[in-house]
C-alpha cells in the first residue's frame, strides 16, 4: 500500500485539520508543526481557565478495528486509556518524562487511527468580571478557593458552588448594572474618593436634598447626622466596606465587583466613633426614603428593648400609600463573648433579659440577614432566630474597600498636662481645682474625683488643662475624642474646649462650649487645622460665675486607651480589607434586591423580596435557625414570576 493512502487527520483545537502520512517522517515539516501544535496545546492547558485536560486525548479508530486490543495495547506502553466503544474511542493519558514524545507519535501515526484531538473541557456559561481580586469574593463565586488574608479560619477554603450565583446571572446583560436603583448605606458614611466606589455614587438631581423639611445643597452623595453637615465621609471604613459590597464597580480591572456592576449608592452617616443613636438613625432611614432611596441597608443595631420611636420611622419608610423602600438590616455579631445568640426573646436568648431583641433587626417590615461561612454553614459568632431572621448570606472572609488607615493617639491623662488656675476651698473642703488623681486617670475638677471628702466645685473660677499632641503629619482628618462627666450649674457657668496647630490652645478655636448640663457624654469634635500637621494641641475651661454652685460637682473627664485622646485618619482611595460580620451579609441581600429590581422595574417591592426565595441552596439545619433555609440564587432570583407569596415581611 502507498503511503499516500495512509491518511491519519489530527484536529487540534478546531482551527485546523492536519494531515499527515504514516511514512512521513519525524525531521519533516508537518510533523514539527504536529508537535508545535501539540506544544501549545499543553501551554494551554496550563491557563488559569484551561480549554482542555492536559496530556489527554480522545484517539478514534477506524471501522473494524478492535478498539479493546488497541486499549491494552496502550496499556502495555505505560499509557492511561478508558474505552468509549459507541463511539470507537479510547481516552489515552500521556504521561510526563522523557518519552512522552515518542509516545504521542506512536498514537499520532498509527494507521489504525481514523482522527485525535484533545480531551477540551466546557465551562457553565457565566461572566466573570475583570476585577483585580474578584477571585477573592467567594459570596458572588467559590471555587474553594483560599481566602488570605483571612479573618474566620473554619471551612477556609470553602465548598465549591456555596455562594450567591452572581457570575450565571450576570449572563444577562440587563442585570451587569443597577443604575436605576438608589441604594442608601446608613451606616458610618463612605469614602466617596475610593477609586473602586467614586463611579457609582447617588447624585440628587437638582444638585439639593431633603433634609427633614428643608432642601440643602448636597455636593457629596448624602448627609452626616452625626456632625448634622452635607460631608458623610467615613473615618471608621465600616460605611466603605459595606457600601462596595453593594456596588463597587464591576469589570473596571481594579479592585473587586460589587453585587451591582452600576448602582446609585447614597451615602448617609449616622454612626460615629461611640455609636449612633435613636435620633441619628431616624433621620438617616427618613433622608434614605425622601430622597428615593429602594433599598436602605443597615449594618447595625443592638440588644435593646424595643425602641417605639424607631419602628415609626420604619412604618413610615415602608409605607405603601408612599415612595416604599426596602430595609435590609443585620442580625448582629453575639454579646460581649463573641459568640451568635438567639434573638427571637424569651429566657433563652444569651443575655439573660427576656424583654430584649436586637433591633432594627426584629422590627417588622424589616429584612433580618444573618452571616453564614463558605460552607454555607452558621459562623460561631452570628445570631439567628427561628422568627426574627428572615435569610442567610455570605459573611465570613469578605473582601471590601477600605476608607484608609487610621490610629487613635491616646492618652492615659497621667502626665504632660499643664494645670492652671487654682482658687479657693469651698465650704465642704474640696478643693475644686483641676487635678490628675494617682489611683485612677482622669482629667478632673469635682473634689470627690481629687479627694476622699466629696465637695461643690468654688464660685467665681476660671481653671484650665491643656496638652500637646504630636500627630504623624499626614492624616486629613484629626478628631478629639472624650467622654465627660457634666455637672454644672445654672445658664453662666461653662465648660469649654479650645484647640490649635501649635503648642497654644487658648489662643486657637473655641469650638465648645456648654452650660447648665447633668449627664454624661461622649464627644467626637473635628479639629480641621491639625490635619496634615505634626503638633496639635488641646485645652479644656472651667469658668464658674460668682454665685454658689448649689452642691454641683463640675467636670470629670476619663482618660485611657480608646477613651481619651485623638483619632487620625489618612484617607486613601485603594485600600481593601477582609472582615467578618453580619453587616458584610447584609449588603450582599441589599445588592440582589437592587439587582432584581432593576431588571424588573415594574416589580412592586414585596414582588423583589419574594423573589429572593426562588431556588437558592439549602443551608443545613438552616429550618432550625432561620425563616428561610435556603440561600438565595442571583440566577434564580431574576427568573421570579410575582404571584408567589413565600416570604412577606410585614408588621408584627
């Protein structure tokens, strides 16, 4: 027979079909280019998403051949072969070393062979965005990849296919972006410079927002209740984190993907250094509803009775005769011990008081999240209850943008402070003039705090404590921070603060100054011309009129790590960072909402929250923890038909 009737045709990749003679021999041109081909096959094969199996190829045999004798035949060369007799194939395995090219040629050439070509893997059909560390986000796709660093050491790496399906709903077009939806983060505000938020951010359209009953420029895509200004920037990076979760850009190649590729993100600070309270979280859920917010996330809360003025807000916000929003808040992170509680109240929920829930968690009309690991599985650390925690979501080893870097100079307010005008005793004997106690620091005027014999503060004083601080020159927000005991009397007695870039304080700004107050207080006071410097400096006044103090104590001012002294802040646009926390599982049900809802825009709200529990993967034992044992299914979720009733959240 002639060799040119010995025709073996080797496809490679589907871009060309070689043909080569059994005769050819191995120094001719067709067979390098066999090999170069084969050559990059197996480069390919090396890939991050590979196109096919290495060293594997699927060899077919021609009519009559006896494809069981050419499977042992390769056996006895050392090859891994599997019989597919329906189709006359053998898949043969090449193994590495230094025969391997002898080998492949002896399959390649031999004339029994009707064609070859690589074993090609397929992929789901999916979009995975472009960003830097999108590969890190295993809530929106886990491959049981290693999550470093990491912050929860349990099922890391996780199980594949445990997370939300973002990559598969992503196939549509009309669900990459989110960009008719407002989503409001009321939390601790936003770096709105970050280079991976700066694009999605809340713009109100006549360049003016509503403020309880007023319209006030907006420039910085929402409000501060906390300083009661227009500047909601984060000096904490929680707002930050959360926020990208919700709508970082997506496919931009920097940094990571937010649930939403494009979004409207509203940026409302209602928590500081010391927390938030009733009054700030109010006003923040109220501007999130005027201002048109579908979608308000609350990464907060806490153990407390129930908070009558609070549930009035969220009826309001949730209205359905008005503009109706989505409230999305977190379950919260255990007690004091770190470890999740029950949050459904009674005897048994872990802080000993039946009367207590966590709220904003608990409220009706609210959706409760709590965080799960990349097993799907409840982290020691999360709450859960049976009927107050409607769903589940990633929140363990989450990634997120960061606001900066930050460091709080404390102070133990033991030494360093220059005490200056002493007067006389008051008729108990205390001697009512600044003093640093030994056993104890604090910052002091009330005798009782100076000496064992309790006593008014003096009529007719002025006493002042300054201090300087040196601060690390280049961070853009300097604070002080302090809590103080207040006992003063009458409308002509005062307390005040004075702070400057230099050693001088008393010859800077005064920038507070309070009168006839009982209580105790924590403050958090911006000192905007200490930032970027290295010196700043603090001073403290009591200044008492003539008349008798009636028995009031004055001023104590607690001093120790974390209590006392100033928190720098060094805003940088590209920091990220992994934490825990229900409040990193919350965004991740606010951003599906926000994405449901805009591919369907006529959805009324309660039809985008059902949505959430069509399909979706079951959490084990989740029935015993949780309303809804499943979570959700981005894919899933967008195919929803409204008519479904599953999961209505409506007033207790």
């Amino acid at each position: 027979m002639k060799n040119s009737n010995r025709i073996l045709y080797l496809v490679f990749s589907g871009l060309a079909v070689l043909t080569l003679t059994a005769g050819t021999l191995l120094a001719s041109p067709e067979l390098r280019k066999m090999f170069q081909s084969w050559g990059e096959a197996r480069q390919a094969a090396s890939k991050d998403r590979p196109d096919r199996v290495p060293n594997e190829y699927l060899v077919q045999f021609k009519t009559g051949v006896d494809i069981s004798q050419q499977s042992h035949r390769y056996q006895s060369m050392d090859l891994e072969s599997r019989l597919l007799p329906q189709d006359r194939m053998v898949k043969v395995r090449f193994k590495e070393g230094s025969g391997l090219t002898g080998a492949f040629a002896s399959v390649a050439l031999d004339p029994r062979v009707e064609s070859m070509q690589p074993n090609y893997i397929y992929y789901k059909s999916e979009i995975r965005p472009d960003d830097q560390h999108f590969l890190q986000q295993w809530g929106l796709g886990n491959n049981g990849q290693v999550i470093s660093p990491e912050v929860y050491s349990y099922n890391n790496p996780g199980t594949p296919g445990k997370d939300m399906n973002l990559s598969s709903a992503w196939q549509l077009e009309e669900s990459r972006s989110c960009e008719s939806i407002v989503v409001a983060v009321v939390d601790t505000g936003a770096n709105y410079n970050h280079e991976d938020l700066v694009g999605n951010l809340w713009e109100p359209a006549s360049g003016q927002c509503r403020v309880g009953t007023d319209d006030l420029p907006c420039p910085n895509h929402g409000w501060d209740f906390v300083n009661a200004d227009n500047d909601p920037m984060d000096i904490d990076g929680h707002g930050t984190h959360v926020a990208s979760i919700i709508g970082a850009q997506g496919n931009n190649s920097i940094g990571i993907s937010g649930m939403c590729w494009d979004v409207q993100l509203m940026i409302v600070r209602v928590l500081g250094p010391s927390g938030g309270t009733t009054e700030s979280i109010r006003d923040g859920i109220t501007f999130a509803n005027q201002n048109g917010a579908h979608i308000i996330n609350l990464s907060l809360g806490n153990e407390i009775p129930y908070d009558t003025f609070m549930q009035s807000t969220i009826e309001r916000a949730t209205d359905e005769y008005g503009f109706r929003s989505i409230l999305v808040a977190a379950a919260g992170n255990g007690g004091a011990d770190g470890q999740g509680d029950d949050i459904n109240g009674g005897e048994n929920d872990g802080d000993g008081d039946p009367n207590t829930k966590v709220y904003p968690c608990s409220f009706g009309r609210v959706l409760c999240v709590t965080a799960l690991d990349q097993n799907f599985e409840f982290p020691s650390f999360a709450n859960y209850g049976q009927s107050s925690v409607e769903l589940g979501a990633p929140g363990t080893n989450i990634l997120g943008a960061w606001h900066g870097s930050s460091h709080f100079v404390h102070d133990e307010l033991e030494s360093g402070w220059t005490l200056t005008g002493e007067f006389g005793l008051d008729p108990d004997g205390g001697d009512g003039e600044w003093c640093i106690p030994e056993t104890s620091s604090y910052l002091s005027l009330p005798s009782d705090f100076c000496q064992s014999s309790a006593g008014e503060y003096s009529p007719d004083t002025l006493s002042r404590a300054s201090k300087g601080f040196t601060l690390s020159g280049a961070s853009h927000i300097v604070r002080l921070q302090f809590y103080a005991i207040l006992d003063l009397t009458g409308s002509s007695d005062y307390f005040r603060v004075y702070y400057d870039s230099d050693s001088t304080p008393f010859d800077g700004d005064l920038i507070l100054e309070l009168s006839d107050l009982h209580e105790f207080r924590h403050f958090d006071i911006d000192l905007p011309h200490c930032a970027v410097m290295t010196e700043c400096s603090v001073g403290f006044e009591f200044d008492a009129d003539e008349y008798d103090s009636d028995y009031e104590y004055g001023v104590a001012i607690p001093g120790g790590t974390s209590i006392f002294g100033l928190y720098e802040a060094e805003l940088l646009n590209n920091q990220y960072r992994v934490l825990n926390g229900t409040s990193m599982a919350t965004p991740h049900i606010s951003g599906l909402l926000a994405l449901i809802w805009s591919v369907h825009p006529d959805f009324r709200a309660e039809d985008v929250v059902n949505a959430l529990t069509v399909g979706g993967t079951p959490i084990p034992d989740g029935d015993l923890f949780i309303k809804h044992p499943r979570v959700p299914d981005a894919k899933e979720s967008l195919k929803h038909i409204p008519d479904q009733d599953f999961l209505r959240v409506e007033p207790e």
